[in-house]
C-alpha cells in the first residue's frame, strides 16, 4: 500500500509583538491547537516606534512557548506574504479585539489575498478578558509607573521593566 503523504498545516502568525502581551500569547496558544506548525512572524512596523529590537521582540516571545513544541519565532523584513509563501504556510493568523480592528485588518486580508490568491487570512477574536490590551497600553502603563503584571507573561515582566527609563 502506497503511504500517503500528509500535508503539514502551517500558519504564520505576524506582529510587532512590541512587547509580546497575555492577549497575544492567548492567540498562539489557540492558533497552535489549530494548525500542525505555527510561526509567530515579528518584523518592524515602520509605522511604530518600538522599544524593542525585533531580535529582542522574538527573543521574549521565545521565553513564553516552551511549553507549545509545534510553535517557533522568527524575524523577517519585507512583505508578509513572501514571508508566509517561504515557510511553506498556507494561512495567516490574527487576532481581533474590537470593531475598530476589523477595518484595518479587512483592509490587510484583502490585500494579502490580492498579492497571493493561496494565502488566507484567518482571524480568532480575542478572550473578552484582553479586549482592551494591546503592546501600547502596556507601554503608556509603564511610562507612567503603572503595574503591567496580569497584562504580560511573568517571565518577561523584568524584561519589559528595564527597558522603562526608555519610554
Ligand atoms: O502588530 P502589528 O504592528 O499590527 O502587525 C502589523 C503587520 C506586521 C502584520 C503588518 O504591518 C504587515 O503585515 N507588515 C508586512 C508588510 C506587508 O506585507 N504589508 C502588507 C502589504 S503592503
């Protein structure tokens, strides 16, 4: 009998991830029940001024997935589709807080799937619990001596804390 050879399901999951917050590690951790293999995709935005390196964005996401074996981190540059076609991916994952994310990103589906007609953009709504989080909040949080924990993963907390005489 002929073996058949099963396709893997990969999906990228892109972002500034400026820092990685509890809303989006809840979104890898579904995604990663979704999919055989996921990549969590970190670039610059050049539209945000990040305080991280995106060496150092992936680099905490690392600290957060040790427990999720088919999940991994890398950078890229350029476009996400070139990025998603060269991991053999077949969809992209996002996350939705609020109505005011759907534009935006209905707007980027649109245009991925006009660059490359194979790649999908699906989109997981974030847990109510995380729908007013985002890197930015967590960023106006600290600048003002507020407490970020709850907000992102304990084993990045004293990472993030370093950096606030940056912001
Ligand atoms: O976390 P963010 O900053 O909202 O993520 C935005 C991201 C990285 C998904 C978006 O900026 C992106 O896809 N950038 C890659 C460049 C690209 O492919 N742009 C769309 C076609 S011009």
């Amino acid at each position: 009998m002929a073996t058949e050879r099963k396709m893997e399901r990969i999906a990228i999951y892109p972002g500034s991830f400026d820092p990685l917050t509890n809303g989006h590690l809840d979104i890898i951790s579904r995604a990663s029940r979704l999919f055989d293999k996921l990549i969590v995709g970190v670039l610059q935005n050049d539209a945000k001024k990040c305080l991280f390196t995106k060496e150092e964005r992936a680099r905490l996401i690392s600290k957060c997935i040790g427990n999720m074996p088919n999940v991994s981190v890398q950078t890229f540059n350029g476009l996400l589709v070139d990025f998603v076609k060269q991991n053999q991916g077949i969809v992209i994952v996002k996350g939705l807080r609020a109505v005011s994310d759907y534009e935006y990103e209905l707007q980027m589906a649109a245009l991925n799937k006009h660059i490359d007609h194979e790649i999908d953009t699906i989109f997981l709504m974030a847990d109510v619990q995380n729908s007013f989080l985002s890197s930015s909040v967590v960023k106006e949080l600290l600048r003002h001596g507020g407490n970020i924990r709850g907000l992102v993963p304990e084993e990045i907390i004293d990472d993030i804390e370093s950096l606030k005489s940056k912001l």
